[in-house]
C-alpha cells in the first residue's frame, strides 16, 4: 500500500508558487519545497510523479492568478486598455510569475500571429473586446491586438528587468497614444479598401 500523502497537491503547489514568488522559478526544487513545507522532499513525490509535475501544477495556479488581472481589465472602460495595464500591473506586482509564464525560453519558435494563442489562454476574449469595444473586423482585431501586445509587454518587460518604472498615470498615457494612432491607422485603412 502506497504511503498516505502528507500534504495535499494544493498545499505543494501554494508551497512552490510562494518558492517562486521570492526568489524565481529557478529556486525551486524538491529539496527548497521540501524545506518549505518544514519537511523532506520525499513526501512531495506521494502527491506528484516528479519535480515537473510540480512545475505544472505551478504554471496553471501561475495562469489562474494572471487570469485574475485580465478578468479585471476586462471590466474596465475601454475594456482593451484596461486589459494592457493590468498585464502591466501583473509584471509589475508579481514579477517571478510574469517571467514563468511570458519570460521563458520556449521549445519552439512561433510567427507572431501565433505568439499571442501559444502564451495567453486568454486570448478569445481580450479579441473580442477590441471587435466589440471599437467595432472592427477580427482580422484587423488581432493586427491591433500583436502590435500593442508587443508594447505593453516591452513595458512590462522594462518592469521586470528593474530598467525602468513607471506610475498608473504614465503607463494609462502611454497606452492611449500608442493605441490611438494604431486605432486610427487601421480604421483609416479599413476606410480605404
């Protein structure tokens, strides 16, 4: 009969995501979670297979909290801009996480059209918000969408790094220059075919 768990995948997994909280996504290991959780590491393994097990299940509570921020961008007014600040304010507030999730080196490398479906679940709903919000066709959506994902993630990336920071106010200016142009230039192209 197999040991009884000691602790739950739950426990594990908010043991690791707090590991990776302080010090990145390179401190964790069994034995740092196993200290963590004031034991060895040998109980982690009654609940997961192996160490990437864990790192999975971190990724997805990972996802959640960032689903959290999106989900609130959503309810602002313009909804796309509030989505592109708190993606901002998600860098800013847990910068360990924002680097698991939008600053590891991936397997392969995508085009740009398919960056955005490959590292954000979220993605039929931010789109929706850009056709419904500023009634555009889809496909000048997602044009509008990769362009100012490419600048709210350079934004947060100088975040991250510590290269720069900025207040609420300067990044909700900057947001709105950037996507007013790209708004008026699209629609203007619309206009013109």
């Amino acid at each position: 009969m197999p040991p009884k768990a000691k602790f739950t995948k739950e426990q594990i997994t908010e043991a690791a995501l707090e590991i990776i909280r302080e010090r990145g996504k390179d401190s964790l290991t069994a034995r740092a979670l196993g200290n963590k959780l004031g034991s060895s590491s040998c109980p982690i393994f009654t609940a997961f297979k192996n160490m990437e097990e864990v790192q999975q299940s971190v990724i997805e509570t990972a996802k959640a909290v960032y689903k959290e921020y999106v989900d609130k961008g959503l309810t602002e007014v313009p909804a796309f801009r509030g989505v592109g600040t708190q993606y901002i304010l998600f860098a800013m507030n847990e910068p360990n996480l924002f680097q698991l999730l939008f600053m590891t080196e991936q397997t392969s490398v995508s085009n740009l059209e398919g960056v955005l479906l490959m590292i954000d679940e979220n993605y039929d709903k931010i789109l929706a918000s850009i056709v419904n919000g500023y009634g555009i066709e889809s496909n000048v959506a997602e044009r509008l969408y990769r362009h100012l994902w490419i600048y709210t993630h350079g934004i947060a990336t100088l975040c991250v790094t510590k290269m720069c920071r900025f207040t609420s106010e300067e990044i909700n200016d900057m947001m709105t220059e950037v996507f007013v142009s790209l708004l008026k230039s699209v629609k203007g192209e619309q206009r013109n075919d």
